[in-house]
C-alpha cells in the first residue's frame, strides 16, 4: 500500500501513538511543542485504577483533557469523536484487562479533521503487567 494514500491519519496516528509512548513529563511536553510545529495539536493525561471502573474514566479523561487544551472545541461531533477513538481503543484490549489494575497514558492528536486516540496500558496485578496499546480513529 501507497503511505501517501492516507496522509492525515496517519499523521494523526503516530502522532498519538508516539505521544502515548513517552515515559516522562519533559519528553511528552516537548513532543507535544514538536507536533504543534507541524499543526498537529495534541495532549497526553494519565489514568489507573480496576479496569471495569476505569471505563468511564478513561472516555472522560479523554474530552474533558482534548477540550481543555484546544485540541476540539465543544461541540457534539468533536467531543463524541474523541469519546467514539477513545472507547474503540478502550475495548481493543478488554478481554486482556477485565479484572485487572489497569494504569497509563491517554494521547489524543488531532490534524485537520482527523483525530487519533492511543492508549497505553500496563494491565496486571503487582508486578506481574502485561503492557498493550488501543488506538481508534476518527474523522469530523
């Protein structure tokens, strides 16, 4: 496949899945500015707790962090496209993480009309973690 059939999302989507990567505070923010560079606005929030509980958190971690630092506005179509990515990527590892801590980081990158959501997580209990990424994608 042409990687220039689908230029935008897939901007959008290393964008999110680099920013979901990123270990420490100062490397997420400079990452964020780099991004900001190329027009891609973009924010990162942490999240944890029992999974099953941690659902709703994590959609709503996800709109409430993407409008407070502009990357949609508040509208029905940009905050349900980042809760519809979020959720898709949520459910991508459920059968990993039911019944387990979950904990990680929340990316959201946004170019154009195309918005990316990864998610990565550290799934287990104490010390014995399973590590997966969820990602959804969507236009508005």
């Amino acid at each position: 496949m042409n990687s220039n059939v689908f230029p935008s999302s897939k901007m959008t989507a290393s964008a999110a899945i680099r920013l979901s990567l990123t270990t420490e505070r100062t490397e997420e923010k400079l990452l964020i500015e780099e991004l900001l560079e190329k027009g891609i606005r973009a924010v990162a929030v942490d999240f944890g707790g029992d999974f099953i509980s941690s659902v709703a958190k994590i959609i709503e971690r996800a709109v409430v962090s993407a409008k407070r630092e502009n990357v949609i506005i508040t509208s029905h179509a940009e905050e349900g496209a980042v809760a519809g990515a979020t959720h898709e990527a949520v459910s991508q590892i459920m059968q990993k993480a039911i019944g387990l801590n979950v904990g990680g980081k929340i990316a959201i990158a946004r170019f154009e009309d195309h918005i990316s959501v990864s998610i990565f997580f550290g799934i287990g209990l104490l010390h014995l973690n399973e590590v997966a990424i969820g990602f959804g994608h969507r236009v508005v």
